[in-house]
C-alpha cells in the first residue's frame, strides 16, 4: 500500500500524466477540426492557397 502512495506522489507520474491529458485534447481538437470540415475540399483548398502563397514570395 505505501508504494501504491508512494508511486501516487511522484512527480514522474504526475508529468506523465499532464502529458497523456495535452495529447489527448490535441486529439479532439483534431477530431473536430475533421468533423467539422467533413467532406469539402476545405482542407485541400488551404493547402493549396499556403502553397501558391509560398511560391509567389519564393518566386
């Protein structure tokens, strides 16, 4: 029982847990992201524009 407490504690395990919280919103926020632009051409159209941006600066 102590070392249940003991492990409960450390700093470790709070950290990693901090981490597994921030990956998992990350997650919903990509979740939504993708829920939320569904079938469109959304994000293709994005990519396209930050591409065509990139090359008139580069060019």
């Amino acid at each position: 029982m102590e070392e249940l407490r003991r492990l409960m504690l450390e700093e470790e395990a709070q950290t990693t847990a901090e981490y597994a919280l921030v990956i998992f919103g990350a997650a919903l926020v990509a979740a939504g992201l993708l829920f939320f632009v569904g079938d469109g051409n959304v994000i293709k159209d994005f990519f396209a524009n930050i591409f065509k941006k990139v090359t008139e600066l580069l060019g």
